[in-house]
C-alpha cells in the first residue's frame, strides 16, 4: 500500500510541476521550463506529454538534438501519441532533415486522419521534399561548378537603361518565342501555352529582376569609383534605417570587393592590439539591423582607432539581414583592420535556405545574389587570435585532444560546412557544465567541458575562449572557471526572449574583458523570420 500511495503522489506532484513548466514556456522561459519538465518526468517517466513538452522547449532555445531525444522517447512511452512524432518533425525540419521530417508529419496524419493542422503541415512538408529532390537532380558536380563571382563585372555596369544588354535579351526572346511556336505544332496549343508561361517568367525573371543599372532617379548612397569611404557607409545606413534599399550595382561592388579581400585571409587570423589600444568583440546578431546601428551608436563606429570583431551568425532570423551583412561587408570594405568577421553555422547555405536570408535576399536584391553570397560566406575565416592570447571561434572546441591553432590554420574553409571534423565543430559546439565530451544538444559538433577548454588553452599558450552561437538572458555568461565567455549582441531574439545584448572591450596590453550590455531597440513592424521557409513559420 505504501508503495502504490507513494507512486500516486508522485503522478500528481508532477502534474502540479507540469503546471509550472507549462507557465514558465507560456512566458517566453524556455530554460526554467526545461528544469521544470525534467522535475514533472523525473516524478513520472511514463507520461509522454512531459517528453513531448520538454520537446519543445529545447526547439525555442534552438536545441534539436535534445528535442529530437525527448520526442524520441515521447514515441516510446506512447506510440499512439501523435505530438511525439509532430515535435520529432519539428525538430527535424528546423535542422533542415525533410525527408525525415516526413516520415514523422505521415505518422501524424496516419494518427488523426482528420486533423486539418496536420494535413497542413504534411502537404507542405512534401513540396520541401520535392523542391529538394529537384534540387538534387538539376546540381552541378563540385568539380564542375563555376563561380557567379567570376561573371560579374561591377565595373561594367553603367547608367543608361540596359542598353549594353538590351540586344542580347531582344535576340533570346525571339528564340524563345520561335521555340512556343515549334512547340505548338508538336504538341498542340494547350501544352504550348503551358510552357509559353514558364518561358515568361524565367525571362521576366532574368530581364527585370536582374537589372543592375544605376537609374537616374535614384538617391541613394553611392560610390564613387572603387573605393567605399565612411560617407558612403554612413548615408547606406541612414538609408537602410528608412527602410530604403542600396542600388544592386552597388551591392555587388561591395560584395565583390569582400570576396576578394576575405580568400587572400588565413583561416585563422592573428589580430594585434598595441598597448594602451581597445578592441570589440560583438556576437551574434542575426540578421537584427537597428540592434548593430545601436551598438556603434553605443560603443562608436568601426575605424583603425576603435576595431571590431564580429563573430559569426550575421544573418537568418532577423529580417533585416541583407542591411546587416551589407553594413559589416562595407566596413570591412572601408577600413579593412576597423573590423574583422568570422563564419558562424548560420552563413552556409543550408541555414539561410530554411531561416530567412536566402528569402530575403531575393526579396531585396535578386537570385543571383543569393548565389554570391553563399560563395562569400565560404570565404569567411573560422577563427581570430587576439595578441596571441584570446581565441575568438563562433562555436566551441573539438571532439579530440592535441588541436593546434596550426591545424585550425591549414583547414581548408572554402566550401559548405561539413556536418562531422574541426570546421563543423568550430562552429557548433557547445560548452557544458560537467567534465568531459558529450553529445550535442543542437544535433550537429559536440559538448565539452571545463577539462576540454583548459587543456585547448594549455596547448597552445592561451588565456581565454570567446565564444558565441547561445543567447544568454544577460547577453552573456562566463564558465570554465573563468576561461570561457560566451558572448551574444542580438537583445530580444527574435521578438520573444526578452534577453540583453552584449559585447567585450578588451583593453590591451592585459586585455582584460570589460562587458557592456544593452537592451532591445525599436524596429519597423517586420516580424522576424518574414522571409524564412514557408513550411518553418508555420511552426513559429
């Protein structure tokens, strides 16, 4: 009897702590939520609501692995229970895993055949899988593939109404209307007409969306000639803080001119500080424009006297990310020593196809930029070494022992990150609070220890870690037992976490970290992740 009373009192403890956890979620505190849930499941392992719930929490803290795990075990506890797989398919998709995401959105369906939600959700997730399938069938080999960098010629691009180009495009539309015309003596009107409307809009496509030529009405910043000077920067942001757009020709010019500064650099660069200099290092800002205006505003602009270092996730989630990448690239442009920028996970291809940039690229630029992008990302460095004594990576550190910042040196960075090795843990690991190595929460690098991160420092005569890649509630933490600091700039994240935004001042010669924080700053009313894929917002 004793037992059996005990075992009822424990069921309904955890119902009141998933109470809790259920209030906790409902105010944006994702990690008491988490604490909370483990309470209510430590009490009842066998209610697969507490797992699924816990499931969800780890999704807002952009947690995967973990919620992949929980939903898992959701599954386990209950078969029948449909949110298992529901947040197992969340998770999965928000890693960019379709196919496995559909399986589990089947499940769904398969469990509540009536539920219009789920219904939804599945027919979008099989047109991700059909555009991917697309995808995969119509890419080029890497060995085969040319750069959209090498076609372009910003120099070439002048002011009269694409007149260079006007003949060309007036010779291939002729073709194309001579090929309809052949087609509908084939195959009859009707598919004639189908493939005339595809026709339309590939050309419409290419003929107006890509004009690049500086119109005469246009106001806005430019440059003049090859070099970016403060104010051209300084009239782009003001620009871009009216929600106005830089012309393309002039978006290609910096883009370009970044591309070509960022592959001469090693993919760890050494930063030096003369004595009695300061230094920035900022987080992430994903994509949070008016949040970076106020941090120069804040700490000052970028120049020699008062340098930078942002450090990686540049983009996605925020929507005004093109504002933000172009501003960082036309500084580094301007000044090239007044601000350095390392690669996060967030710039590769694969995090900006499902979380805003690739969208919004095309939105405010074109299909071509989306493109060069993705080829500039590629040459962003993975890491920074400050006076040979602070190392600056976006992620964490390495699965094994005995990495020196030599290897971190000879990686070859000019490609997609990998999903497994130094590069792919450079930017996804994470720090944890006990000894050791351990699975990642996310899903993809690893986390480690204070035994991992002391002994880094050790081989390679080093003082502290900087890092980034988490939001902190107070736009910081220090672990490690002092020897790590993760740092993160983008105050109220996406809208919803209520967090401050920091960054680091060191002061040279002893570089001492000073941290300033700040809070949230007005922007216009577009929501975060406007652009991001159709299927995701669904689940925001």
């Amino acid at each position: 009897m004793p037992s059996m009373d005990n075992e009822s009192s424990n069921v309904s403890q955890a119902e009141e702590i998933k109470v809790q956890a259920n209030e906790a979620f409902k105010a944006h505190k994702y990690g008491q939520a988490i604490d909370l849930y483990t309470q209510a499941i430590e009490l009842n392992s066998q209610n697969a609501v507490y797992w699924a719930n816990r499931a969800f929490a780890h999704t807002k803290l952009e947690e995967y692995g973990s919620a992949m795990q929980d939903a898992t075990k959701a599954i386990e506890v209950d078969p029948k229970y449909s949110k298992g797989y529901y947040r197992r398919g969340a998770a999965y998709l928000a890693m960019g895993k379709f196919k496995e995401a559909l399986k589990d959105f089947q499940q769904v369906k398969k469990i509540c055949p009536n539920d219009p939600d789920a219904t939804k959700k599945l027919k979008e997730c099989e047109k991700a899988v059909m555009k991917l399938k697309f995808e995969e069938a119509i890419s080029v080999p890497e060995s085969e593939r040319r750069f959209v960098a090498d076609s372009i010629d910003y120099h070439s691009i002048g002011t009269s109404p694409r007149s260079s180009s006007m003949p060309t495009q007036v010779g291939i539309a002729a073709v194309a209307v001579a090929f309809v015309a052949v087609l509908a003596m084939m195959l009859g009107a009707a598919a004639a007409t189908m493939v005339a409307a595809v026709v339309v809009v590939v050309l419409g496509t290419w003929w107006w969306g890509g004009s690049t030529e500086v119109e005469p009405q246009y106001s806005g910043a430019k440059i003049e000639g090859d070099v970016v000077t403060l104010d051209f920067v300084k009239k782009m942001m003001d620009d871009f803080k009216n929600q106005k757009c830089l012309h393309k020709r002039y978006a290609f010019q910096i883009v370009l001119q970044m591309r070509k500064m960022l592959r001469s650099q090693p993919s760890l660069v050494d930063i030096n500080v003369p004595d009695g200099s300061h230094f920035t290092v900022c987080g992430d800002v994903h994509g949070q424009f008016y949040d970076l205006i106020n941090i120069f505003e804040l700490n000052g602009l970028p120049s020699e006297e008062n340098p930078y270092l942002f450090n990686g996730d540049f983009v996605d989630r925020g929507s005004f990310s093109v504002e933000v990448i172009l501003t960082l690239f036309a500084l580094k442009c301007m000044c090239p020593s007044a601000i350095y920028l390392a690669r996060g996970n967030h710039e590769s291809r694969s995090m900006n196809k499902i979380y805003g940039f690739e969208g919004e690229v095309r939105s405010k630029l074109s299909e071509k930029f989306v493109e060069l992008f993705a080829e500039v990302f590629c040459c962003l460095p993975l890491a920074h070494v400050i006076n040979q004594k602070v190392f600056v990576v976006h992620g964490g550190l390495f699965s094994v022992d005995g990495v020196k910042l030599s290897d971190i040196k000879a990686i070859d960075r000019f490609c997609e990150p990998p999903e497994e090795g130094l590069m792919c843990e450079l930017l996804w690991s994470d720090p944890q609070p006990f000894p050791g190595r351990g699975p990642s929460k996310r899903g993809v690098g690893l986390s480690f220890g204070a035994d991992v991160t002391r002994k880094f420092l050790q081989d390679n005569n080093l003082d502290l870690i900087v890092r980034s890649h988490e939001v902190k509630d107070e736009g910081y933490e220090i672990e490690h037992d002092g020897k790590l600091i993760t740092i993160f700039s983008a105050p109220n994240y996406c809208d919803q976490m209520g967090n401050k935004g920091a960054y680091i001042r060191f002061e040279a010669p002893d570089l001492k970290p000073n941290i300033v924080t700040f809070s949230a700053v007005p922007h216009p009313d577009v929501k975060p992740m406007a652009y991001a894929n159709n299927f995701l917002r669904m689940f925001q």
